[in-house]
C-alpha cells in the first residue's frame, strides 16, 4: 500500500534563524516535509513556478523584493502557490494588502507548533486562515485602508443558512468541520460555500469574509 503523499512547503524569508527554526517545527510531523527555501524575494519569484510547493510560507518584509511584491508578482503569473504570510504583530497594514493580493491568511512569527501544522495543513487543503482574533484586528484597518474588491455594492442576501456557515468560515473552520457541526454533507457545505462566494463576488473564502464584515453581513 502507497504511503500519502506530504505536504511539499517552501519556506521565504531572510532570516536564517526564522527558516531553521520553522523548519524543526515541520520535520516533527510525518505529513509535512521541506523541499525549498529562499532568503530573499527575488530568490522567491524565480523558485516558486519550479518547486511548485503545496504551502509557501512568506515573510512579508525581505531584501530584493519583499512579501507583498512576491505576491503580486507570482499572483500576475498565474503560479502563486497556496501561501501564508510570516508576520510580527506591528504589520496589520501590510497583512491587509498581502490578503488583498492572494495570500490565504497568515502566522506570527513566533507560532506554535499546533498552530503552525495546522494553518499548514488547512491550507494545503484549500482552507483559509481567517481566525476571530485576526480578523478583527485585520478589520481595524480597513477605516484607513479599505480593501479593493471589483464593488463594494450590497450583494444579494445571505440565507439564513448560509450566514451561518459564512460566520463558521470566519472562525477558520474547513468544509468537514462545518458540514459535522452543522450535521450536513460535506458537498452540501461545498455548495453553500460557492453560493455565498458568488453572492459576495469574490473569488476565495477569505475576501468573502473580509467582505461580509466590511458590509455589516456578519
């Protein structure tokens, strides 16, 4: 019997100590394995389309080319890997923006080893990491930097259903956890999920989120 296939993650940032570190963490779990690492932005841009990570874990601040430029460089290729920003807590403004240009959420520096895992694993599994804490630190900036979706127009309502699972996303919870909580099949949550994102007009469960707060929905 074939063993699963890890989960490939690449790892960017300039610090050594910050990759070594992140690093350890992942090689104690049996499902995650690192195949790359760049310690600058542009060293990013030019390995992420070859090693084609599963994960890409991204410091937002770097020489030659920081986080948010990697992004929107990689996002305007087409070959943005499943990404999660590496941030401190003074950089709420720049986690605005990385979110804006295709990150799926991000991690504090100093993250633990459950935490870490598991945002890697969400991710891997094209779930988001829009967390309550995060998210109302991320909404306090959007007074001073409002985020840039295609209309800011009142979508079509909600159902009352899918208000509910909006407000499960918003807890970071994955399709699976939902459909349990809810005693719902997982295909149905699927569903309810792609209505909501249509209603909202946005692509990915974290715009949909940030969206929904921004509108009151939530």
């Amino acid at each position: 019997m074939n063993e699963p296939s890890k989960i490939r993650v690449m790892l960017v940032d300039d610090q050594n100590l910050v990759r070594q570190g992140v690093r350890s963490l992942l090689e104690l779990t049996e499902d995650i394995e690192v195949v790359a690492e760049a310690s600058d932005g542009q060293e990013a841009v030019d390995m992420a389309p070859e090693v084609a990570p599963d994960v890409m874990l991204l410091d937002i601040r770097m020489p030659n080319k920081n986080g948010l430029d990697v992004l929107k460089e990689l996002n305007e290729a087409e070959t943005l890997p499943p990404t999660i920003i590496l941030t401190t807590f003074d950089e709420d403004d720049l986690v605005l923006d990385g979110i804006r240009t295709g990150a799926r959420g991000y991690l504090l520096k100093d993250v633990s080893l459950d935490e870490l895992v598991g945002a890697v694993r969400a991710v891997a599994d094209g779930q988001t990491m829009v967390k309550p804490a995060v998210t109302e630190r991320l909404l306090a900036g959007l007074g001073k930097s409002r985020l840039e979706f295609t209309s800011l127009d009142r979508p079509d309502p909600l159902t009352e259903r899918e208000t509910e699972i909006l407000r499960l996303m918003a807890g970071g919870y994955s399709n699976k956890e939902i459909a349990n909580a809810l005693s719902v099949a997982e295909g149905t949550v699927k569903n309810h999920v792609s209505s909501i994102l249509s209603k909202l007009g946005v692509r990915d469960r974290t715009r949909a989120v940030l969206k929904a707060f921004e509108l009151g929905a939530l």
